[in-house]
C-alpha cells in the first residue's frame, strides 16, 4: 500500500495490522526538517496526521510528538 505511493520500506516505521485496520508511521524528514505522518488505512479510508519527530538521529516512533 505505501510502497505503491512511492514510500520506501526503510521511510514507513510502526507497521501493524489488527483485523481489517493497518497502522504506520512514515518518516518525512529531509534537510533537517521534522515532519512525520501518524496514519491508519483500512481498505476504504485512510486517515493521517501530521507529526514531529527529532530532526537528527534515528527515527524511532517512541519519539514523536501528535498533536493533543
């Protein structure tokens, strides 16, 4: 699903799928930016938001900020 949009296995982080729901996190960040998207897709929708994450070092999805 990603993949075919154009993201690259090593971009998409948190990759999990429960029942019809797949959840994932795409790393964004390039030139010292620090966007990220924090989705879920089931088939018929798919729904992301914005994140942020460290501008430097490895992604890790346990350091990303989502809006409150």
């Amino acid at each position: 699903m990603l993949n075919g949009l154009g993201y690259i296995d090593e971009r998409i982080h948190g990759l999990r799928r429960s029942g019809a729901v797949t959840q994932f996190v795409v790393d964004l960040r390039d030139k010292g930016g620090r966007l990220c998207l924090d989705g879920t897709a089931n088939g018929e929708l798919t729904e992301v938001e914005a994140c942020v994450a460290p501008a430097e070092g490895t992604f890790d999805i346990a350091n990303i900020h989502r809006r409150l």
